[in-house]
C-alpha cells in the first residue's frame, strides 16, 4: 500500500472514530498510536512517548492557562458586564444599538481573553437575554454572539496565532499584531451588516425607549470608567510584551496577574469566583494539552509517512496547481474539518503539512497564519457540526432552537466569507502592522 493510500486511511478512520461520539482526542490519539504499532512494529510505541516528551518541553504552553485564567477571572468578577452595561448605554438609542455594543463588548473581551469560549459564554448570559428581552429578533442576535465571539481567536492575545507560532516556528509578537486590522475589519464589517439590517427592518433590532435613553452625559462619562481598567490589563499584558519588557510567558503572567488585582480593587474576588475560574480554567487547559499531544501523535506519523513531500508532489506535479489555487484548497480544507475538529486539533494537526507548502510557495506564514485563523472562525460556524453552533445551543434558551441557530449564521458567514477575501487580495491589511513596528 502507497504512503498516499496509508495517510487517506488514517484521515478517514479518525473521521469514522470521532462520527461514532468518542472525544476528539481520544479519536486523534488512537488512530496515530496504532498506526505508528502497525507502521513500524514495537518501535512505534515510541512515537506518542516521544510526542508527551515534545509537549511538556513547549515552554510556551505555560501561556495557555495563564491567558485563560485572565479571561474568566474578569468574567467571573462581573467586569465583563460592567463593559456591556457602558455599550448598553452608549450605542443603545440607536436601532440594533445593542446588537453594536454586543460586538463592541466582544472585541473588548476577545482583547482580554484570546479565545472564542470566553465570549461566547459572557454573550450568551450576558447580551442574549437583554436583547431578547428588548424585542430584538432571536435569529439575528443569536447570529451577533457567535460571529462576535469567534473574534477571540484573531484579536491579541490570540491562543489559536500562539500556537500557530510555535508550530510554525513564526514571532508571536509579528502574529497578534498581524492579527489587529483584520479582527478589527470583521468587526467593522459585522457592524456595518446590523446597521444596515436593522435600517431596513427596524422590528429587528429597536432602539431603547426614550425615558431609558434619558441618561445625563455626567452618567454616560462615568460610566466610560468601565473601559480604564480592561484597556489597563490590555496595555499591561500585550504592551510590555511588544516593547521588549516582559516575554510572552511573562506577559500572560502579568494578564493573569492584572485581572486577580482588578478583581481585587472592585471588591469582587470571591471564595465563589476564584473557585469557578480556577475550574474552568482547568478544565479548558487540560481539554487543549490533550488536544495537542494527540496530535502531536498523529502529526508525527504523518510526518514518519513523508506526507508533506507527498502533498506538495500531488499539488504542483500530479494536478499541476498554481500557488494561489493551492492557497484556496488549503482554505476549504480547514472549513471541511472544521465540522468535526476544533481549531487546536486542526492546526496541530495540518499546521506541519501545509506551512512548509506556504513557505515553499513563497507566500507569508505570519499572513498565512491570520488567513488560517480566520477560516477557523468560518468553520467554527458552519452547519452541520460548528463547534460554535453547538456551544450556542448549550447556552442558548429554550426558546432558541437549532434551526434557529443555522439560520442565525448565514449572513455572518458571508461577513466573514467577505474579510477573508479582502486579507487575501490585500495582504497589507494584516502585515502592514507588524512591518511597521518591526521595521520591515
């Protein structure tokens, strides 16, 4: 049998394995351990021993918990909401004002946090009810609090463009600044849709009452005051970093740190809270260290089989594909696997493959890495198993049903389809910021 045939077999029986309910690392685990003991015998027991080995000597993964911490502790402490309350008052006499703030509050959160769980979580207990609440449409704001919080994995401190950088072998400083102008440009884009949603059909999104919208500029001012200390933490975590100050280990460190001591300073840290966030925070690193070393099994046979030559021989020789068509395959690749995998299990997984073909086709990785995460966010949200379609369902009332759900992401999709076409034809919007700052 052919290497070829060999890796489509292992693709397709990780498929087969995840279809049947198993947990994806348990899927993505099992397959590479026993190919690598049917491959090469009693020496590919070595293989998933040598892959944990790999992960605990990932310096850099001391990141994770610490950047996931921060996130639910400003979440757990109630500082999240604060924020919303500041969009409520500020966007809301607007028609879909709230559905504006929502976005406002999810890239406030995504630049807290760097991951899609985080917002989603605060959106839909948070935003989705008081938008429900208003007489917003269901389906469309359901649709607001996943494409907001899929910015979580492209604004800095991205989890998902931190490990694409140790994957890749690329600057992470280079990759969240890559990151800026495009997170910002899906939310401006995303905006702009319920803006002019909400123009056309006012019942989708009415503004507030005006005996609620009668809120004197004193108020409106003090309440900016929820904004100082996340741009604060912000500043702190991701400024430092940038400026050579802290690494990036030392800089989630001083996240992590930064939201413990507002906690502290509004009076909110709590037997209660410091529970919960440590808990989750436990539960979201070890479900991403798993993720990993599974694939870091998977990818090692891979590897072992000579599957990057072999792709990159399929592509340029066998089908005869320009750079940019391969580009565009690699794309669709992501959204087809990202009904089953998450973003972690894909990029540990296809990273390895794909990036020496990006390099080798003389495209960017650090705009590489921005095009992959945002094609992440399209896959989180495309039927029949988006990751965020089911954590939506998960949070969502009752009264939310899954036809609700796949209704809600069409147009956001488009959005989202939009921003990645405009990164790909102008690659400036993701590199002129990092070639600015580091002098390219």
């Amino acid at each position: 049998m052919s290497y070829e045939m060999i890796a489509l077999l292992m693709f397709a029986s990780m498929m087969v394995v995840m279809l049947s309910g198993q947990r994806v690392f348990g899927a993505i685990g099992f397959v590479g351990a026993a190919a690598a003991m049917m491959l090469w015998g009693t020496g590919g027991q070595e293989m998933p021993f040598n892959a944990s080995f790999q992960l605990f000597n990932w310096y850099p993964l001391l990141t994770l918990p610490l950047f996931i911490y921060m996130g639910y502790m400003l979440s757990e402490s109630g500082i999240a909401g604060d924020l919303y309350h500041m969009f409520h008052v500020w966007a809301g006499p607007v028609r879909g004002g709230l559905a504006i703030g929502t976005i406002g509050l999810m890239v406030a959160v995504s630049a807290m946090n760097g991951l899609s769980v985080a917002g989603m979580a605060i959106g839909a207990s948070i935003a989705l009810p008081e938008m429900l609440r208003r007489g917003y449409d269901k389906i469309m704001v359901t649709g607001v609090i996943q494409a907001g919080s899929s910015l979580g994995i492209l604004v800095p401190p991205s989890v998902v463009l931190v490990l694409y950088g140790m994957i890749a072998r690329q600057p992470v400083g280079q990759l969240w600044l890559a990151g800026v102008f495009p997170g910002l440009l899906l939310a401006g884009l995303f905006i702009l849709y319920i803006v002019v949603r909400c123009w056309l059909q006012p019942e989708m999104g009415p503004a507030l009452p005006k005996e609620e919208r009668d809120v004197s500029w004193g108020e409106k001012l003090a309440l900016l005051k929820a904004g100082i200390l996340p741009l604060l933490i912000f500043f702190l975590m991701t400024g430092l970093f940038l400026m050579g100050v802290t690494s990036l280990v030392e800089s989630s460190a001083v996240g992590a740190a930064s939201a413990t001591a507002a906690a502290i300073y509004k009076r909110r840290l709590t037997k209660g809270v410091l529970e919960e966030t440590i808990r989750k925070t436990l539960a979201i690193s070890c479900m991403f260290l798993w993720i990993i070393l599974a694939a870091l099994c998977f990818g090692a046979v891979f590897d072992g089989l000579g599957a990057v030559h072999a792709i990159k021989s399929l592509f340029l020789d066998s089908w005869g594909l320009g750079p940019w068509e391969i580009l565009i395959m690699m794309q669709l690749s992501y959204i087809v696997m990202g009904m089953f995998l998450d973003d972690t299990a894909m990029l540990v997984i296809v990273a390895p493959l794909y990036v020496p073909l990006v390099i080798a086709l003389g495209f960017d990785p650090v705009w590489y890495g921005v095009l992959y995460t945002i094609t992440c966010q399209i896959a989180y949200m495309t039927p029949p198993f988006g990751y965020n379609l089911f954590l939506m369902r998960a949070m969502a009332p009752p009264e939310i049903t899954l036809p609700d759900i796949y209704k809600s992401i069409v147009p956001f999709v488009a959005v989202m389809v939009l921003g990645l076409s405009l990164v790909i034809m102008f690659p400036q919007i993701a590199m002129w910021l990092p070639d600015q700052y580091y002098g390219k």
